[in-house]
C-alpha cells in the first residue's frame, strides 16, 4: 500500500509495507510481510512522528514531499531509534535541513551512536513536556524498554490520539487498510500481535506493564503504533491483548512441545496428548519444534498454564532444537508454568537430565513423573505418560476458567 492516507482532518498516515526483508531483526520471520508506520501532522508547524527501514526510503521520502504540498518540515519527532524506524532519518535530515529532531536525553545518545551525521537543530524533551504545534500540541511520556531505554510515547490530548511506537504493534504488512476495522482476519493479526510481543518485547514484561499502567491515566480514543494496523476502532481491544500479554495471562490448557529425529520421541507426544484429552483437559496443542519456528513456540508456550516438553538425546545431551527453545523461554523470563517434561535415549541419557535442570532453574512448577524411553517408549513408559497426563489435569483443575486473554474481539 503506497498512498498516503488521512486519519483525520490533519493527520496522514506515510508508512510503508516491507514484503522483502524474510526476517525481522534478521531472526523472526516475517511470513506476512512488516509495516513501519509513520505520520506527518499538518498544523500551524508541520512534524513527522517516525520514520522507516532504510530499504523503503524512497518511497518514504516520495510519500512525504508529497503529503507536505510544498511545505518545508518543522519537527521529526523520535519516539524510539531501533533502525527500522531511524535508518531513514539521515536522509530526512538531508532532504530537509531546518528540521529539529525531538527526542530525549537517551534519544540522542543512541542517534549519534548508530549515525554520524552533523547534530542539526534539536530539542531534548523529558517526562510530561510538550510540544506546541499550533491547533495541537503533543506531550511526551517515557515508555523505558517498550523497546528500548530511551522508548516514549506522545500523547496528542485535543483528540486523544496516542502515538505508542512499538508497543501495540504486530508482525505483518497492512493488507486490506490501514485501520483496525479494516483487517480481514483478526485471528492472524491477534497471532502475529502475540509473536511479536513475546519475541521482542517479553524480556521486558514489567517495564512494559508499568508503561501500560501510566498511560491508564490517558483517555486514549486512537492508539496509532509504528507496526501493525491503527486503532480507531478497537484501541481497546490491543490494551486487553498487550495488558495480558504483559501480566503473563494464561489459557487454562497445555502445550505440548516436542522434537523427535526417527518418529518415537514424537509418538510419545502423541499418545501424551491423547492422554491429556482422556484426562479431560480441553485445550491441548501439540506443536514439532524441528518444524515450528521457536518465535511461534515461544509465543504458544507464553500463552498456556500448561507446558509439556519432549526431546530426545543427541551427542549425550539436549536435542539442538528443543535447546534453542528452552534457551528463549529462559532469555524472555517467562513465569508460572506447570512443567512436564519428556525424553528418550538409545546408550547414554542426556535430553531428560537437561531439561530437568532447566525446569529446575526456573519459576515453574515441575510435575511428577517425568518420563525417559529407551529409543521407543514401552507400556511402562505409556504408563507413565498417563500419570503425567493426570497429574497435569490435577495441577490444571485448580485454574479458574476463562475468556481467552489473547483474542481480538472484533
Ligand atoms: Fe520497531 Fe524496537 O523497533
């Protein structure tokens, strides 16, 4: 999608859709493509708010001479300077050389740390401090790592409009509009919304929750992000997907991740997840790490009470695959999971051992029994998995009903 398109009486919309780049931060894939969202504001001042990926500056600058008609630019306002929203400000800087760049403090710091270019006009904002464009003025309120330290957000009262940066945004192109009310399958845009979450922005769950509690303050009519589609529709139904996102709100259900190299780990996981339906547990996945990319486990995994592992042993030790997934699970910091766990081995034990050492390591509950084959799981061993089905369902039994905390109800 390449028009500008108006918001409102003042507002356009100049962002991009990047269909090229296979990988967002060069390890998440994009299957659908990414947006980096962008706005000009014309009022007495003219200010854009954003920019984009370097490999879309031509059309970014294109759009924006034209959404300008023949105005020169004021401000840039900065809101975050990860590069796929600063790469493209040297060029604005070039383009047009009178602009003042706003950001904070730490805004500056990262800008000079990643672009030499000369420092230009600026104006340094900190916590509550506005910026009068004419009709409108924006205040600026410091997100601290939503993404990154120096994240904030701005606040545009006269029609409360929230510009939020990255938080509320998702992976994913803008396919059928621009707005929230446009999407055509609001199930993918709440997967890809929850991917994103808690890939790149889970580590910092409290922060985020604690930027989420101050803009509760706000009355927020518009949540207009850098990634993903504008809320004029629903802004509440992001909040309620990123407020449960970042309390770490459960399903009441199990998923059951498992890696398998010649098909007996994975009847394992089979015949377990039977046994967890036997058991009367309703909400059960199953999910092949060696097929699955660990960025869509991650996000399942967040999203259960329930998470049961299997691997089986390779070189002695961990399965590679289930390891890389264990590794972000820990590097995300995720919390209060019932823990099962799985493995098998032909000469020498290793995957069970490790992922019990893990499950140790972290604030989970950890379920008895674990299971361990020798190359093809037994009726002992089947046993056993039922046991752990059942204990699973008891562990489960405990956990309120309830609506799922991570669907867009529109
Ligand atoms: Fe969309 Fe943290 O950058």
């Amino acid at each position: 999608m390449t028009t500008i398109v108006p918001v409102n009486a003042y507002l356009r919309y100049i962002g991009v859709n990047d269909r090229e780049k296979p990988l967002f931060e060069h390890q998440w894939p994009l299957p659908y493509g990414m947006s980096y969202n962008s706005y000009l504001l014309l009022d007495e001042k003219t200010a854009l708010l954003d920019c984009v990926d370097a490999n879309q500056s031509d059309v970014f600058a294109g759009k924006l001479r034209e959404a300008l008609e023949g105005r020169d630019l004021d401000y840039l306002i900065i809101h975050h300077v990860e590069p796929d929203h600063s790469a493209t400000i040297p060029l604005i800087r070039a383009l047009y050389p009178e602009v003042t760049l706003v950001g904070n403090q730490k805004t500056f710091e990262f800008l000079d740390q990643f672009y030499q270019m000369d420092p230009g006009k600026r104006l340094v904002v900190d916590e509550g401090d506005s910026l009068s464009l004419g009709a409108h003025s924006l205040r600026f309120y410091k997100t601290a790592m939503t993404h990154w330290p120096e994240s904030m957000v701005s606040y545009l009262a006269e029609d409360k409009i929230l510009f939020s940066q990255d938080i509320f945004g998702g992976f994913g192109a803008l396919d059928t509009g621009i707005f929230d009310d446009q999407v055509a399958d609001t199930r993918l845009l709440a997967d890809e919304s929850c991917r994103y979450y808690t890939n790149v922005v889970a580590k910092y769950s409290a922060m985020a929750l604690r930027a989420l509690k101050k803009l509760d303050g706000l009355e927020i009519q518009t949540i207009l992000p850098v990634h993903g589609p504008l809320w004029r529709s629903h802004p509440d139904q992001i909040l309620k997907l990123y407020r449960n996102l970042s309390k770490q709100e459960q399903r009441k259900g199990v998923l059951v991740a498992f890696g398998s190299m010649y098909g007996n780990t994975e009847h394992m996981a089979e015949e377990l997840t039977l046994y967890l339906k036997e058991a009367g547990i309703q909400d059960v996945k199953l999910l092949d790490v060696t097929k699955t990319h660990p960025s869509t486990v991650t996000a399942e995994a967040w999203k259960y009470r329930g998470l049961i592992l299997g691997a089986p042993t390779y070189n002695h030790a961990l399965f590679q695959p289930m390891k890389t997934v264990v590794d972000i699970l820990t590097e995300n910091k995720m919390k209060d999971k019932i823990l099962g766990l799985f493995g098998n081995y032909t000469w020498s034990g290793g995957a069970l051992k490790a992922l019990k050492a893990w499950g140790e390591s972290q604030p989970y509950t950890l379920l008895e029994p674990s299971v361990e084959a020798r190359s093809s799981a037994k009726a002992e061993d089947l046993k056993k998995l039922q046991a752990l089905a059942q204990a699973m369902a008891q562990a489960l039994a405990a956990f309120p009903d309830q609506a799922d905390p991570f669907s867009l109800d529109f």
